[in-house]
C-alpha cells in the first residue's frame, strides 16, 4: 500500500517541508490511537449495556478530572502533566469504545440479529451507500430473469417487516442478488427489496446480509449530487472507452473507482506487484486533484481563505465522485483539516492533521475502525511523514538514486509502514511492491489529472475527452506493464504466518530493520544482509524448496478439467475426494505428495471428469473403501467403478446427507444432497455429494459439481459449523467454477480460500468471470489449476490458513489468506 509524496502534503503552503519546519507534533497521537482502538475492540466484541454504561461514566468524568490535572501548582507548574496525558486518552478511549460499539450492538443482540440468525425472509426498507459491483456480463447460455452475474451493494437499512414484527434500524448492510436486479441503481436510491436475512461474518462492519428474492422496487429518485457524479462517471466510462484493454479499464478505477470495467487478471497481477492502491483510487489520487487545484490557483494570486475554500470543494466533491472509501476518507477529512489551517494563515502539522482526521472519521463512522482499507492508508501516511524525509535526505546526502530518492524514500516508509497489517491479512510479504511502485509512480500523477480533466470535458466535448482519456491511456499502459512484468518475477513474494502473530512477527522485522538504519554501520550491514537474503531467496531457496509445502491439509491436484482434491490424513496416507478424468495424472499428484496409502476414496458423483481416472488410486495403492453419490448415473460410468473396486476388491458404498465418518486426521460429514432431485439440467451433477471435512486444524467444504437446485436444498440447512466442525476455511468451488452458482451459496460459508480445479483454455469458459468476481466480493482468496498447477492449502503456525500453488500462474500467482 504506497501512495505518493502529495498525499502528506495536501493543504501545506508551496515549498514546505513539515520535516524540516520542525518536530512533529505528537500531541493528538495518542487520542487518536485511543479513540480508533476503543472503536475496532468495541465494533468486533460487541459490548453489553453494562460495558457501554461505564464508558459513559468514564467519558463524563474524565472533564472533571482534566480540570484538575490543570492546576497549577508552585511556580506556575502543571501539577500532574502525565495524568492530564492518562485522562486525555481515557476520554478518547471510552468515546471509541461507545460509538463503536453502540454501531455495533445491532449486529450482535436484538430483534435484528435475532431475525438474522434464523434466516427469515423479510421485507426491508434501504438506501444505497455505494454503487452496485457487479461482475462481467453472464454467460449467453444464462436464460430467465432470475439469472446473470452477482451483484452486491451497501447499503443502510431503514426499516425490516418479518414475521409478525417491523423494526426500524439504520445500520449498514450488504445486499446481494442476481441478475440487472440491483446493477443499475446510483448511491442514496431508495429501494424496497424482499429478501433473504443471514448475519454477518466476525469482524464484519456490516449489521446482516441480505440475499435479494426478486426485483427491488425504487422509491423516488437518488439526490440530485448522486446523479451529477453518476452521469460524470458515465462520461468517464464512455471516454474510456476508446483506450484498449485492460488499460482502458483500468482508467475509470484509477480516477473514480470504477471498478466494472477492469480485467480481473489485471487486478490480480496489481496485488501480486503490491500495487493494488492504483487499482482503485486512493488518497494519492484526491492528494493530486487537490493539489493541482491549489497550483493553478496559486498562478492566479488568490488569497490563502479562497485557496482553501475553493480546494474543499473539490476534496468534498472528489469524495462524492470516488465513493467514500477508506483511503478516500482518510485522505478527504485529512485534507480538510489541513485547508481549515491553511485558510487561518498558520502552518500545518502533518502527522496533528493526520490523527485529527482518524479520530474524526472513527468517531463519525466508527465502522471504518475495522476497516484494513483504512488502517493501510492512515499506516502509509504515517510511514510517509515519520520515515520518509529523514530517509530522503540521506539517500540525497549519498547520491544513492540521485532524483529518485524522494519517490524510493516514500515507496518504501509506506511499504514498510503496512507490513505488519499486510502480514496480519495473509498473502505473504511482497519483494517487487517498493520497486515497482517506484518505477510506476511517475504515471499515476498524468492518469489521474488527464483523466479527470477527460471526465470533466466529456460533458460538453466528446472528441476532446477521447483524445484526453488517450493520453491518460498511455500512462495506464505504462502502468498495466509495470504490474505484468512484477507480478511474473519469481520468487516475489516470501511466504509469511498470517494473522495476528504472523502481524506480530512482521513488526518485530519492522522495528529491527528501522533501528539499524538508523547508524551507518549497522546500515551497511543491512543493506549486505538484505541483498544476501534477496539473493538466497531468488538463485536459492526455489531449487531447495520441495512438493508439497511444509504444513500442507489440502491440495487440489492438476488433473485438467476435473476434480481430485487430497484429504492428508496421516504421515504417507490420504483421502482421495474424487479422481479426474486421467488415471496418469491422478497417479502423479499422489506420488509427489508421497501419499502411499488410501484409506477413504469419495466419488461426489460419477461423470467422467470427476470419475474416470479412478484406477490411478484403485488397484494401484491399498484402498480402504469407496464411497460414492446416491445417483448411479451415468449408468456405464458406474459400471466402470463397479469393475474396478471389485477386481481390488474394495467395498463401494453409496451414501446421502448425515453420513459421517473419521479416518486418521480427516473428519467428514455429508451434508447433501438430503434427496436425489430429478428432471434438472443434470441429475447427476445435483447428486453429487457435498461434504464438510475437517483436515486438522482447517475445514473444507468439498461441493462436486453441485448446480443450484442442489445447493439450494443444501442452503436451506445452513452453511455455518454443524456438529463440532469449526467455520469453512476452504471452499472447493463447485462446477469448476461455472457461472451457474447459487450467489449465498459461495457467501455464506465465509471461507478464506476458494480453490477452482479447473482445465487450461478449456472450452466452456469455466472459471466464469460472474463467479470469479462473487467469490472476490466475499473476500476470499482465489487458487486455480489451470492458473498455478497444483494448490496446496497450508495450515499456519497462528492456526490460519495459506494457499501455496507449485508454480505461479501468467496472473494469478501464489493466492494466499
């Protein structure tokens, strides 16, 4: 997460460098620490009255106790300056702690809650708080009007009608559907929805999850600003329009965060670069569009109050224009403290402006406390202002880089800055983020104003706008190579634990490596010792790393266009769910993972691609037993696993929903189909088995090539634990990831992971972008075999799960949570 030297810079008088105008001032760091902190412990835990009526207590006499600390003493002293220091951030503590978690308690307790819990279908009330995100077009073979790609949209629910009650609330929400159903609406539309309630997910800043059942029904129109900033991004769009992709999609994402356009590869080669900020517009980008407001007004000799006045329009209009993000927000209410200064004729303290716009936003919208989005970017901007002039200045005293200093100087303080919270998501530490964002950095600033300037000539010249947004297009050239190339580099990411001791860890490197920069010796010998484990880690390690990773449960093997997936259930022994269509194959992913024994093969059903390879672990290595779908479809198929379990002479047998059994580290339980549905698309597909496993410490939820009318049977008995199986870790994405899924059904399970086994350039567009783009709205990290060859699933030393593929992918590479 790096942005641009503007970005702490916004609202300084031109030329002025806080770093050099003095100390920082440190004075509202530790209220604003408190008051974030109060809100994220709050927001997660969910206090009770009791906890909250303290907080009040402590807040209303915490004034009291400040006046006291007032006194003067002897000489004029203050009398107890650390207390005043105590009391400070205990009263920023508690306010923390009661907006949070007073945002929070619907989420947890209440009539709400209690609706969600029970999934009732209800009537709801609510107003869009973001545009619609909707994938790539559904596939032509989608039909009826219940069909098309997953859409889902934030939204702040006003009033619910369950059964027998009607509620009134405004919390935040996420809806999700199907189809053009919610696609078209603009933010602040009034809609009346009837759907499906489920509760949110633990860390969630949302109160429920609505699953929309049919088409909302508007009320009104969106305020008129929404419909100006609508119609601008449409200009945008439109003038984007004439730039190839995926630079031409990756424009409106830079400028505004219009995300319906972008490449879903590109967007994954920007998140192997470390680059994933310019995917979506950031603080950097307000920071450029304010600042070149101030420039041009300066040129014009304005006053310092018109400077300001003009320059808050533009950051408020940004905000409404680019959607209040994180970053977005951060950076908005960032700025304005910093215009209001400027406007009153005093300098400004960066880092003072920086924690009054975190203890403004936490307290207004205590939601973005829990926010990673937002702790990345208030963490960059830190790392920017503390680090990055000291740093700069010593790379200038050396003439290390010579002009660069400042862009490499930045690139890394914010690097280094969000390490720690990028360990703490997963994914491993990037060794290509701080280099390329160094050579990209350069075209962000020309994108961004040529394509604003593109957006705002498009509402009254259509030939000036293309020929602007073909400019802006060249510099996202630029940028879309830069990501290609860095994403491809081997070795560029080191595997790191995630969560919160891998987020421990990181910051321990992080401390260590600030204090030996600190000395030129010991700086020289970390520059020695970095180059040497850069060097290791590239020429080296890959030839000594073996197959599979160290810790690994699960490995979905490259078997083509089908399903295996190993169960590890013992030192050299496996549970094999499904065979592939090659026997060869099959075969060779066993024999990589040294598995020597089988105890336990699951057929999920018994089409060729899932079925046929099954003499590669039939009659090749001890097979305990079969077991297979309740459907002995097709017939000559099931004649083939009939001939070769009886000539290894292993028992088959046929089981349904509530089946269970335990072999070695595996536990598993059938939870579909519960009845064999006929008259589908495919019978046997909507009878495959759907299995809950337990591999250790991780849980898997293995769905065949299950359609909707299966996983919706499956659905309506819950996706949560059942029965001491912990929550789904892993989801084996069903149908090689088709489009025809069931949109709660990939929602709902709240996996981390999403693992597609699916065959190179095969020839039904299997994974779908419809799909691709659900399972990145439910926040899980995606792995395909067609992308990266076999994919291991890694159980971490913090108990969190990582997904290492054997070799990276042209896009996708290493996917990890």
């Amino acid at each position: 997460m790096v942005a641009v030297a503007m970005e702490t810079g916004l609202g300084l008088p031109s030329g002025s460098d806080p770093a050099r105008e003095g100390p920082l001032d440190l004075r509202l760091v530790v209220p604003a620490a408190a008051a974030w902190g109060g809100a994220a412990a709050a927001g997660y835990w969910g206090p009770g009255p009791v906890f909250l009526g303290a907080a009040g207590l402590a807040l209303c006499g915490c004034p009291a106790g400040v006046l006291i600390a007032l006194r003067r003493g002897p000489g004029g002293r203050l009398g107890r300056p650390g207390a005043l220091v105590g009391l400070v951030a205990l009263a920023f503590l508690a306010a923390g702690v009661l907006v949070g978690g007073a945002a929070a308690r619907p989420r947890f307790a209440g009539p709400l809650a209690e609706l969600a819990r029970a999934h009732r279908t209800v009537d709801a009330e609510v107003v869009l708080s973001d545009d619609p995100k909707t994938s790539a077009s559904a596939p032509a073979a989608a039909a009826g009007p219940r069909e098309g790609p997953t859409v889902t949209a934030r939204a702040r629910l006003v009033a619910v009608t369950g059964p027998g009650r009607r509620l009134r609330a405004s919390v935040p929400v996420l809806l999700v559907g199907r189809g053009p159903d919610l696609a078209n609406y603009l933010p602040g539309q009034r809609l009346d929805v009837r759907a499906g309630l489920a509760p949110a997910g633990p860390g969630d800043t949302i109160a429920a999850v609505l699953f929309v059942r049919a088409p909302p029904r508007a009320r009104g129109s969106p305020p008129a600003v929404q419909r100006v900033a609508g119609w601008l991004r449409a200009g945008l769009r439109d003038a984007a329009a004439v730039v190839s992709q995926p630079a031409g999609g990756l424009l409106p994402a830079l400028v505004v965060g219009d995300t319906s356009g972008l490449d879903p590869g590109l967007k994954d080669d920007f998140r192997a670069a470390g680059m994933s900020h310019l995917t979506a517009v950031s603080g950097a980008n307000l920071a450029i569009t304010a600042g070149t407001v101030l420039f041009l007004l300066g040129r014009l000799r304005l006053g310092a109050r018109s400077r300001a006045v003009a320059a808050a329009l533009v950051v408020v209009g940004f905000v409404i224009l680019a959607r209040p993000s994180a970053s977005v927000v951060r950076a908005g209410a960032m700025g304005l403290v910093g215009l209001v200064a400027l406007a009153a004729g005093r300098p400004r303290a960066v880092l003072a402006a920086l924690a009054t716009a975190v203890i403004a936003v936490v307290l207004v919208a205590p939601a973005f406390a829990l926010s990673a989005g937002f702790a990345l970017s208030v963490l960059a901007t830190t790392g920017m202002i503390v680090w990055g002039p000291g740093w700069r200045d010593a790379l200038e005293r050396a003439r290390a880089v010579g002009r660069l200093g400042e862009v490499v100087a930045v690139a890394a303080a914010a690097q280094l800055a969000c390490t720690p919270v990028l360990a703490w998501l997963g994914g491993g530490v990037s060794l290509v983020a701080i280099p390329a964002n160094v050579v990209a950095a350069p075209a962000v600033a020309p994108a961004t104003v040529l394509g604003v300037s593109a957006m705002a000539v498009a509402a009254v010249n259509d030939p000036v706008a293309a020929l602007l947004a073909r400019l802006a297009g060249l510099a996202c050239r630029w940028l879309v190579l830069v990501a290609d190339v860095a994403a491809g580099v081997p070795a560029g990411t080191i595997g790191w634990p995630s969560g919160p001791a891998g987020a421990a860890a990181a910051l321990g490197c992080v401390v260590l490596v600030v204090a030996l920069a600190r000395r030129r010796p010991t700086r020289r010998l970390l520059v020695s010792a970095v180059v040497g484990l850069l060097a290791a880690r590239v020429l080296l390690l890959p030839r000594l790393a073996g197959w599979p990773p160290p810790g690994w449960r699960i490995v979905a093997c490259d078997v083509g266009q089908g399903d295996a997936l190993v169960l590890r259930s013992g030192a050299a022994s496996a549970v094999v769910v499904d065979v592939g269509p090659d026997l060869a194959l099959i075969a060779t992913c066993l024999d990589d993972l040294g598995v020597r024994e089988v105890p336990l093969v699951v057929l999920t059903h018994l089409h060729a691609d899932h079925a046929a390879g099954l003499s590669g672990v039939v009659g090749r290595l001890p097979v305990g037993e079969l077991v297979v779908s309740p459907l002995p479809e097709p017939a000559d198929q099931w004649d083939a696993v009939e001939r070769s379990a009886r000539a290894a002479g292993v028992p088959v047998r046929a089981v349904s929903a509530g089946a269970v059994g335990e072999t070695g580290a595996v536990r598993w339980r059938v939870i579909g189909p519960e009845r064999v549905l006929r008259g589908t698309a495919s019978d046997p597909n909507n009878a495959s088995l759907v299995v809950l496993a337990a591999v250790g410490g991780v849980t898997v939820l293995l769905t065949g090539d299950a359609e909707p009318p299966e996983q919706r049977q499956v659905a309506r008995r819950g996706l949560g634990p059942v029965d001491g199986f912990g929550p789904v870790d892993v989801l084996k994405v069903a149908h090689h990831g088709s489009g025809d899924q069931l949109p709660e059904f990939l929602t709902r399970t709240g996996a981390e992971i999403a693992l597609i086994s699916v065959g190179v350039d095969n020839t039904y567009g299997h994974p779908a972008p419809s799909t691709l783009a659900g399972l990145r709205a439910a926040g899980m990290a995606v792995a395909r075999t067609d992308l990266n060859g076999p994919v291991a699933v890694v159980e971490t030393a913090g108990g969190g799960v990582r997904a290492v593929a054997r070799r990276p992918g042209p896009r996708e590479g290493a996917a990890g949570s």
